[in-house]
C-alpha cells in the first residue's frame, strides 16, 4: 500500500476544515460586527447634525415669521437669516448650509464658495422636490467636485399657517466616518490573518491529536494484511477515537487468534492433503479445478500446480461420462481407465458436493484411489474360483465316467474293475491334496497357519533333507551338494520349511531329465543365507518367471497334470518364505534349466547366546 502524501491525508482535511469554519466564523462576526459599527457611527454623525439643525430651523422658522416694518428698520430677512447661520456651530468648518427661500432662492450661507450665489435660484434635486413635492429627506452621495461621500439634508421652515416658507440645505462631509471604518477593517483583517495564522498552528496540533491513532490504525491495518499481529496501537485518553484504538486492538487480538486457528486449520489440512495416498481434487460449481494435493497428480500423472485452473473432466477425461458438471452429484462413483500400453491403470473417482449455509451446491470434492491392485486381485478371485473349478471339474469327470462304466457292469471285468477303481483312487487322492492345499493357504492369508519356530544350525538341518530325498530319487539324477562348513543358526518351523524344501527340490525332481543334475548350494551373505536348487530342464519363459508363484499357474500344463501336481506348491511355499521373513524368485532359460532361490536371515548374536 502507497504512502498516504500530506496534501492527500486526513490531517491536511482536517486543517483546511477547522481553517474554513474559522474563517466563516470570523467572516460573519466581522460583517455583523462592521455592519453594526457603520450604522452606529452614522447614526451618531446623524444625529449630531440633526440636533444642530433642529436649532437653526428653530431659529430661522423665528426670522421668516418676523414681522418687519416697512420703513426698513432693523434686519431685513436676509441680513437676520445670514446672521443666525453664521452664528450657528455645526461644524461650520466642515457643514455648508444654505438657506433657500420659496422661491428657490439661497438667502443665506455659511460657505464661502456659495457666498456669490447668495439670491440666485438653486437647481439640486433634493431642494425641488422639498419645495414642489413636499419630499424632505436625508441622503448619502458622491460629491461631484471631491469625490468624496456627503451628508445632505434637506429640512423645510414653516410659517404660522404651516406653509413651508423656505429650505436648510445642509451638505456635511461623512467620508471620514468611512474612512474610520475602512482603517477598522484594515485592522480586522490583520487581526483575523494572525488568528488564522495560530489557528493554523493550533489546528495542527489538535488534527495531529485526532489524526496520530488514526496513522497508527492504518499502518497496523497494513501490518495485519501481512499477517503480523504481534504489535499494538497506542491508546492515549479515553475519548471516542481511543475507544476505537482499544476497540482496534481487541480486534487484533481477535484476528490473531482466528488467523492463528484458521492457519493451524490449514496446516491439518494440508498435511492430511500431502499424507493422503488418495488424490483429492476441488472443483467449483463451474468445473474449475481450485484444489489438489500430490497423490491426484501421481495418480493422474500431472503436476498438480499446473492443472489449478483447468477444466475438471478435461482433465479427467470424462467427456464421455459426464456431459454437464452439474451431473457430478448424482455420478457417485466412476472407474476412470488411465492404462496405458503394459502399465495397467484404473482409477475410482467418488464425488460429493460442497453447500454454503443456504444449502446452494457451490462446488465438488473428487476422491480419487488407485483400484488397479483391487481390481487385480478381484480379476485374480475370479480366476481361481475358474481355475479351481477347473481343477475339481476334471477329477469329478473322470470318477463319474469310470463309476458310471462300473456301474453299469465293468465291476465284474475283473481285468478293467481294478484299473477303474484304481484311477478314481488317485483322482481322490489329488483332489484331497488340492484341498489340504487349499486349506492351508487360507490359513496362510489369515495368519491362523500355526508357526512353531526355533533355533535351528541350517547347513546340518539342510543335509537331513536332502539325505531323505535323496534315496528316493532315481537313478539317472544326481544331486550336487554345494554347502558351506561352519555353523549357521536361523529361526524356523522345521516342519514347514521342511515342506518348503520338499516342494522346491520335488519340482526341480520332476522336470530334470534322465542323466540330469541337481545343484543344491547355499551362501553366507550379510544378514542372512542364500538357499538355491538348479535342475537342467526344459526351463522357463523369461516372461512367465513371475508366474510361477501365482496359485494354479503351471508352466507345462499337461505334464504337470500327469505328475499329479496340484499347481499349488510354489505358492504355498512363497508363503512359507514370507512367513519366515524371506524372499523367493526364479531364474531360468528356456531349454537350460531352473533356478529357485530364497534367503533366510541369519540370527544374531545376542540370540545366539540365548
């Protein structure tokens, strides 16, 4: 966030503010003030003329209505009205008065400069309309000759009848009451500089006060849009701005404990997303993908940062299952075909919808789990259900076409009865041994095959075995002991390891030719020994080597059959090996022989000594 510049911040608003008020203020104090003032001092100039007036009128009203002898004795008119207003104190050095007759005619001054109109007519509105109009009045006016503002004031003279017999004209110059007021003005306005110049002063400080919590809030806000909500704004008072600094802080406190919850909340959440062997995919309610963890980009095989934003079944590829979004709730679940050409791939994808508080889809949640292993071991289920009834149905066949045959009189051929009987004695003898096979594998998977294991010297343990088969064998093999002198100690059941070398060297008796070899050899490795049988026979394809170990697989079918293998044996002891904490693989090249090897760990010391 831009740093706020002075002439932009609420400091400066609140000067200018606090000045214009200021301002306003004294604007309307002074114009009442100077209005008051003018007429105050207008009206005392006024009035001080018009009391002298009211004198000289008296006066002059005296003089007109003298009666005068004819013989021309004492004052005439104009000599007695020129007499009263030189007698007259109105400022005379300041008011020029005229006295005009009903004639128009000036009859007495006491200006000089209208000494020379003394009997002439005056043309001035204000005196005719007193004389033909009755219109006396006061006035304000620009003096022609000066320049400056005059008082005038015409006041009429009446006789005993009340008929105005004459005119005072009095012109009194007033622009000095102006000029008083214009140098009070002048002094108003410094004044009201210098108070706006502390003022100004003054308003900074007070907005500083008012502004300084409201700077601190706005760089902790800024601090708290980081995510730092460790520091705290300064309360200095207890008016309303300090209450929103104490309020301000609460809310930090609050939003601390929020955010430290909501990120402890996301942490869960994220490692509950990277430790989740199930991809989990958000999609809004327009099919955008907004959230995924790894195991949906392995899955998938896309990096999740890179599909954020893409459109959900184009990255599913479900275009052809799922034509609208919308249709997500009500897909439950979908198996997704990611193969490709020798990795099979299946994905199950389960969808659930995401509401807000009005109940408003707002988006989906796509689980997704990798299915290929549990769809192979169900497509494993199926066949073995298959292969065991094929293993069953085969012996059943037969036992029920030689009983059928001795049924229906082979029993008293007493050359075929016997060989009758003798096949369906070994087709139930194979189908005992398949079952028993069957049975304990079961027990294997269900960890319910009873183990009774314990220190056993291998090498010595290892040539009983082989002694024991060996005098059965025929006589074309041979078996080549390549064993190691010394003593070796392992953990085992003998019994079933036993049953696990009884099935290893029994194949490899099985399929070794006439003339053939056997290489019995065991090696010391770190931890534990190395165990293998080589035959000479017909060997293994290179891509079926894995097979071998799959329950009912046989590599030659129709020969194994004839052997009366159960197809059985090397899965059982792939779980014997397992059992004992072991591994089992085969080697092999077609027409050069086999190889089984396993390993058995050794026991250590510590054990030993027990």
């Amino acid at each position: 966030m831009n740093k706020v510049g002075f002439f932009r911040s609420i400091q400066l608003k609140f000067i200018i503010i606090y000045i214009l008020l200021l301002l306003l203020a004294m604007q309307v104090i002074g114009t009442f003030f100077m209005k008051k003032l003018e007429d105050e001092l207008l009206m005392n100039y006024t009035e001080s003329i018009s009391e002298r007036m009211d004198l000289l009128s008296y006066n002059l009203e005296q003089a007109f209505n003298k009666e005068r002898t004819e013989d021309g004795e004492g004052l005439t008119l104009h000599q007695e009205v020129q007499q009263i207003v030189d007698e007259i104190s109105i400022d005379t050095a300041l008011t020029s008065i005229q006295v005009i007759n009903n004639q128009g005619r000036i009859i007495g001054t006491n200006d000089s400069n209208y000494q020379k109109d003394i009997g002439k007519k005056t043309s001035q509105d204000i005196i005719d309309n007193a004389l033909f109009f009755n219109s006396f009045k006061d006035d304000i006016m620009l003096d022609e000759e000066t320049q400056e503002r005059v008082y005038v004031q015409a006041l009429p003279l009446y006789d005993k009848e009340g008929t105005v017999v004459g005119i005072i004209y009095a012109k009194a110059p007033i622009q000095t009451v102006y000029d008083q007021l214009n140098e009070i003005n002048d002094i108003f306005i410094q004044g009201s500089i210098l108070a706006i110049g502390i003022s100004a002063f003054l308003g900074i400080l007070v907005a500083r006060t008012i502004t300084k919590p409201i700077m601190e809030m706005r760089r902790q806000a800024q601090i708290m849009a980081k995510g730092d909500f460790t520091q705290k704004v300064n309360v200095y008072g207890k008016d309303e701005i300090d209450q929103l600094a104490e309020t301000f802080n609460d809310l930090n406190s609050r939003l601390k404990h929020s955010y430290a919850t909501i990120e402890e909340e996301r942490r869960k959440l994220s490692s509950v997303l990277l430790n989740m062997s199930d991809g989990v995919i958000s999609i809004d309610n327009s099919g955008i993908i907004t959230l995924t963890n790894e195991s949906a980009g392995r899955l998938i095989g896309q990096n999740p940062d890179d599909i954020i934003g893409d459109y959900f079944l184009d990255v599913l590829q479900l275009e052809d299952k799922i034509v609208d979004i919308t249709e997500l709730q009500d897909s439950g679940s979908i198996i997704i075909d990611f193969s490709e050409d020798d990795e099979p791939l299946l994905i199950r994808a389960n969808f659930s919808t995401v509401v807000d508080d009005e109940d408003e889809i707002t988006g989906f949640i796509a689980v997704l789990s990798d299915v290929t292993e549990q769809e192979k071991v169900e497509q494993e289920r199926r066949e073995f259900v298959s292969n065991v009834s094929h293993e069953l149905r085969t012996p059943l066949t037969t036992m029920k076409s030689y009983i059928e045959a001795l049924t229906e009189g082979a029993w008293q051929d007493k050359e075929i009865a016997p060989r009758f009987l003798n096949v369906a004695q070994n087709e139930t003898d194979r189908m005992i041994r398949m079952v028993n096979d069957l049975l304990q594998l079961s027990k294997l998977d269900q960890d319910e095959y009873p183990m009774h294991k314990e220190r056993t010297e291998f090498i010595g343990y290892f040539h009983h075995v082989i002694d024991r088969l060996e005098m059965n064998i025929p006589e074309q093999l041979t078996f080549k002991r390549e064993l190691p002198k010394g003593l070796f100690y392992v953990w085992i059941d003998k019994d079933k390891m036993t049953q696990v070398l009884d099935n290893i060297i029994s194949n490899a008796i099985k399929y070794s030719p006439e003339g053939g070899e056997i290489r019995l050899k065991v090696e010391q490795k770190r931890h534990h020994l190395l165990i293998s049988v080589k035959d000479e026979g017909i060997g293994i394809a290179y891509d079926k080597l894995d097979k071998i170990f799959e329950r009912f697989y046989r590599a030659d079918k129709a020969r194994s059959r004839k052997l009366g293998g159960t197809g059985l044996g090397l899965a059982i002891t792939k779980e014997l090996i397992e059992a004992h904490h072991g591994k089992i693989w085969a080697k092999s090249k077609e027409g050069k022989g086999t190889t089984i090897l396993f390993t058995l760990p050794l026991m250590n010391q510590k054990r030993r000594g027990r």
